[in-house]
C-alpha cells in the first residue's frame, strides 16, 4: 500500500501539521461565526426579545460547537482507527515476510530518487534500526509515535466554533435594539474578513479573493435568514 502524496506529508510536530491545525481552528471560527450570526440576524428579523434572540444564540453556538466537537471525534477516531490497523498489518509482514518488506522499502527510497545500491544500503540501515518505524514514515506517511488524538481535535474545534460563535451573539445581544443589526453585521463582516485572510494566508493563496468569497458567504447567510424572520414574524407565527 503506497501513498506518494503522504510523502509529502509533514509528521506530527512539523510546521505543516501546526498550519494545518491552526487552518482547521480558523475554519472552525468561521463557521461558529456564520452560522450563529445567520441564527441571530434571522431571530433579529422576527422578534425585538433579548431573552429569546439570547436564547436562539445560546442554543445556536452549543449546538454547532458540540456538533463540530462530535463529527471531529468521529472522522479522527476512523482515522486512527486505520492508522493503527496499517501498523498492525505492517507489523504481521515485518514478521512474516521480511525479505519482501526489505524490497518493498528499497524500492520506495529508490523511488525517492535514491540509486539502487544507495537505497538498499538505507533501508538495510532503517531496517535494523526500527523496521516499523521506517515502513510506517517511508510507506504509510505517519508518525506512529504521534497518532492524532480524537479528543485533542473535538476540543479544538469545540473551542474554535464557540469563539467565533461568540460574536455575533454578544453583538446582538449586548447593543440596544435600535442598533443591534448594524452593530451584527458590520462585526461579522469584519471577522469574516480577518479570517478568510488569515485563512487564505495560511494555505499561501492571495488573499483578496478570499476574504471577497467569505464575507459573500456571511452576507448572503445573513440575508436569507433576516428576510425568513421578517417574513414569520410579520405573519405572526
Ligand atoms: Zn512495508
């Protein structure tokens, strides 16, 4: 089982792994902002309450948050899940069919760009040093010291969506009714434009277009949701 792209996968305490994790914090604020600012707006378009645009947005944000924090559980346990399983698999051949795990690993540092003698030498090395290791970096593109924990990253992104949720609820709720919306969406748009830089940056794309898309996506959300409050709450539902 071959995976050239994972070659180019950094290992767990990389640069490429804390950029990635900081990508999918800042994601995950977006979406705590987005949708909790078009839960509130669309409260906001119904209902002048406090109490109940303060409970829409409570609700909103414990929802999301615990909604992210469980399906991260689920798709970093399933990945584990396989990660240990071709650990397990590795380690069965290591056992069984040494010689053809020595091949296997020669051939993939060959394919590294390595000459023939050159790679066989290094996996002969790799081998006596810890066979394991070196068919789980080399051929599986893991760390097996370094496993991605499931609940590191459901509290991570638990976090990440509350505290972009946080703001559209504060800015809803802590203004007088008069200015409450304004205060919302000029607050989202801005946040919508710090992070789809940050995130653009982050991935190394130009930001502008990015920053365009995302507060696109905010304002569209907020509209749609604002003109379906107005509409119940003219309706008298
Ligand atoms: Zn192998």
């Amino acid at each position: 089982m071959t995976q050239p792209q994972a070659h180019h996968e950094p290992h767990g305490n990389g640069l490429g792994a804390r950029l990635n994790w900081l990508r999918a914090a800042v994601l995950g604020a977006n979406d705590g902002v987005v949708s909790t600012a078009g839960l509130v707006v669309g409260v906001a378009g119904a209902t002048d309450a406090r109490g109940t645009l303060l409970t829409a947005g409570l609700a909103g944000l414990l929802a999301g948050s615990m909604s992210m924090a469980a399906g991260e559980y689920v798709s970093v346990s399933t990945q584990r899940d396989s990660e240990k399983a071709a650990l397990a698999t590795e380690k069965r051949e290591l056992q069984e069919t040494p010689e053809a795990e020595l091949a296997e690993l020669t051939g993939l540092l060959e394919g590294k760009g390595l000459s023939r003698e050159v790679a066989r030498e290094a996996a002969v090395q790799l081998t006596e040093r810890d066979a394991l290791r070196a068919h789980a970096e080399v051929e599986l593109g893991i760390d097996p010291d370094d496993l991605t924990n499931p609940w590191h990253a459901a509290g991570a992104s638990f976090l990440a969506f509350t505290v972009g949720a946080l703001l559209p609820l504060l800015a809803i709720v802590l203004p007088p009714s008069s200015v409450r919306l304004v205060v919302t969406v000029v607050s989202v748009l801005a946040a919508l434009a710090l992070t789809g830089w940050w995130s653009a940056r982050l991935g190394a794309a130009s930001p502008g277009p990015a920053v365009l898309r995302n507060m696109g996506g905010g304002a569209v959300a907020m509209a749609v949701t604002y003109v379906a409050g107005e509409l119940l709450g003219a309706a008298g539902v």
